[in-house]
C-alpha cells in the first residue's frame, strides 16, 4: 500500500459521501483507518486528511494539558489566598459552562417524566384505557434506548396518582436493536427490590452464555460480576413478570418486524416513540394505518436517507424538523377524513361510539426544539 492507493482511497470515500453513501463510505474509513494506522479527518473546506495515531494522540495530550492549565489558573483566581496543596479535595471548578451543561443535562433526563405524565394523562386516564376489558395493557416503547422512559411509566412513583391505576397492570416493551443498560442506580435499586445479597460469594454468572438472561443482561457490569446464574434469573423474572418490562431488540419496520413480532404488535394497546430516529415514519404510519392509539415525539429528520419524504402543498423535500411535522399532518389529516369510528361497551352496558383523530401538541417539560407530539386516540362522539 502506497501513498497513491491512500489518495485514491479518500477520493472514493468523499464521492460516497457526496452521493449520500455514509455506509460505504464508514466501511471505507474503517478499513483507511487499520490498514495505514491513521485516523481520517474531514476539514471544514471539505478536505480529508490522514492523520498518524501518534499525531493524534500527541495532540490530545496537548489539549489535555491546555485544558488542566486553564483550570488550575482558574482554581487559583476562586480560591485566592488558600493554598490549593493543603486542601485534601478541590471543588469542582463551577465555571459558567458547567453549570449551563448541568442544566440541560437536567432538563434532557427530566424528559422521560414529563412525557411519562403526558401519556398516563393523555392515554391511561382516558375513558378508552379506563373501560378496558384486558387486565393488561401493553405499551410499545419503540426505539426506547435504555428504557428509561418505560422504567418512568412502569414505576410512576413520582407520576400524578390516578383514580383508576390500579385497575389495570402495565407492560412495556421496549424495541431497540440495543439492548437496554442499566445505570448504576438502577441497578442497585433493582438488585435491593429483589432482596438479593451481593455479598455471598459464589461464581458469578457468565451472562454471555445464558441466552434467555435478556433484561439482566443490562444490569452495571459492577453488579453483575456479583450475581451467580440463579440471581440473574430471578433479577430477569423481576423484570419481566413483576415489573412488565420486556425488549425485543430488534429494528422497528414494517415488514421483517411485522413478519417476525405480529402478535405482538396486534396485542399492543399503545405505540410510543420518543425521539424514534429512522423509526418515525412505520411508527406513525403503522399506527394510524391499524387505528391503534399512539403518540410519537420526532426529533431527527436524516433528509438523506427519506428523499421521498415530500411535503403535498409546496412539493419541497423534508430537510427539518418543522417540514417533517408538517408531512406527518399532511398524513394524519387524510386519516382524521376516514372517520374511523369504534363502538365500545363501557361497564355500565351504555354502548358508546368513538372516533380515531390525530393531533399535534408540545410538551412543556420536553426541552425544545424537539418537544412537539402527534398523537393519534379515541374520542366519545
Ligand atoms: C435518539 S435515540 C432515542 C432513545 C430514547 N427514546 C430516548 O429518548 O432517550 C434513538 C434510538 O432509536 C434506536 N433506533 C434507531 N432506528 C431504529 C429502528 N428502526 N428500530 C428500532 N430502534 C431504532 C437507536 O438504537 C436509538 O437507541
């Protein structure tokens, strides 16, 4: 391999690029990557450079101790007049940046609570989940990542209490081709709810192996080195049994996941996406498509890979967030035009007639711009 075949090489991988290839042209910098031991660079004037590991590694060192520099002088100027050696530990430099990103590290994480109340106020506490028949109902967390947001609905401690909760028992099931991890805290919490005893020592429980050990899988590999096989299983049985939590990991489209989950999907009552990703158009187009009760927050719009994403009334292809919402209106009006209507019974054998519409809202808690939600539900007439 020769400086020619490298040029050669990064030449191909923009012409990806420029065609909209990024999986090609990933695979290409990968293979750049190992085989001449450099790391591929884009410039901002859309030139790709090779740069040596070393250079890299040199140059993050540098950094490193720009950075340490910065915030030693920074230590000196907050804690004037103390000498810094004899203070055993040394607050965290409190600088304006970090404060700003505790914030909106916050308000990410507070999103989970807050679309968990919209859907126990918008679905669970609504006359068509009150009046179910089923003891069970089924949520569809797609795209859920690591499960937080079904973690949220499933404990709901902090949730507003409902008349009604304890009518019916929830399960979520989370579909993600990751398989959910569990953070530290959860886990501990999960491994106390399950009055298990970390201290005895035994063999832990080689998880790999165990096939059917899913949900335990996620646990914090700090846990799980401390759990043998029986304890995994119990923590699994916890999960699934007790809690209502399950996953499929798998990816979420219409056909293979249709061909292989069907059941499934028909025994679902509720279709949630938070920020589905690639997922945002089967979601919503599957749920309106069989009438199922759903709500889908989009977030990213990929215009590369959905160039047949088109808006009706200006023909323009969708590029952001705001054109994507538009397109999924467009789409659920000429649902909300098929006046799809259900009879339902409700206990007091008063039959009722409701009617499927789909809307669109934004959800305070959710920090914007990704914060609006099209839901589609049953309404009595
Ligand atoms: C932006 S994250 C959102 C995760 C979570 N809902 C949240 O709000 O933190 C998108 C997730 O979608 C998953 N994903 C992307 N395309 C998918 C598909 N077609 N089917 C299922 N999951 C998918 C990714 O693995 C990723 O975990």
């Amino acid at each position: 391999m020769n400086e020619q075949t490298l040029s050669k090489l990064i030449l191909e991988r923009s012409r990806y690029r420029k065609q909209g290839n990024f999986v090609d042209a990933d695979a290409l910098r990968k293979y750049i990557e190992n085989t001449y031991n450099c790391v591929v660079e884009d410039k901002n004037g859309g030139e790709t450079i090779c740069v040596t590991a070393d250079k890299v590694s040199d140059r993050k060192k540098r950094k490193r101790e720009e950075e340490s520099l910065k915030q030693q002088k920074q230590r000196q100027k907050q804690y004037k007049g103390i000498d810094l050696k004899k203070l055993k530990e040394i607050p965290r430099a409190r600088t304006l940046r970090n404060k700003k990103l505790n914030f909106q590290l916050k308000k990410q994480k507070a999103r989970f609570f807050h679309f968990a109340e919209f859907i126990k106020l918008t679905f669970l506490n609504d006359v068509w989940f009150r009046n179910y028949k089923k003891s069970t109902i089924t949520c569809m967390d797609i795209c859920g990542g690591s499960g937080n947001l079904s973690w949220e609905i499933l404990s709901g401690k902090h949730l507003t209490k409902l008349d009604d909760e304890k009518r019916f028992k929830l399960r979520c099931i989370v579909v993600d081709p990751k398989i959910i991890n569990f953070s530290l805290h959860k886990s501990k919490l999960i491994v106390k709810q399950c009055n298990i005893d970390t201290t005895c020592k035994d063999h832990h429980c080689d998880s790999n192996t165990e096939k059917n050990l899913l949900m335990a899988k996620g646990l914090h590999p700090k846990i799980q080195k401390k759990l043998n096989c029986g304890q995994m299983r119990k923590i699994n049985n916890y999960l699934h049994a007790s809690k209502g939590f399950e996953q499929i990991t798998t990816f979420f489209n219409n056909q293979q996941f249709m061909e292989a989950h069907k059941s499934i999907w028909n025994k679902a009552d509720l279709i949630i996406g938070l920020h589905p990703d690639e997922a945002t158009d089967d979601i919503i187009e599957m749920s309106m498509q069989d009438f199922k009760p759903f709500v889908c927050v989009p977030c990213c719009v990929f215009p590369n890979k959905f160039p047949n994403r088109k808006l009706k009334a200006s023909g323009k292809v969708v590029r952001s967030l705001n054109q994507l919402i538009e397109y999924i209106m467009e789409k659920a009006d000429e649902t909300n035009q098929k006046k799809h209507l259900m009879r339902k019974c409700m206990p007091d054998n008063v039959d009722v007639q409701m009617l499927y519409v789909v809307k669109k809202v934004t959800i305070e808690g959710i920090p914007g711009p990704c914060n609006e939600a099209i839901y589609g539900k049953y309404y009595v007439i």
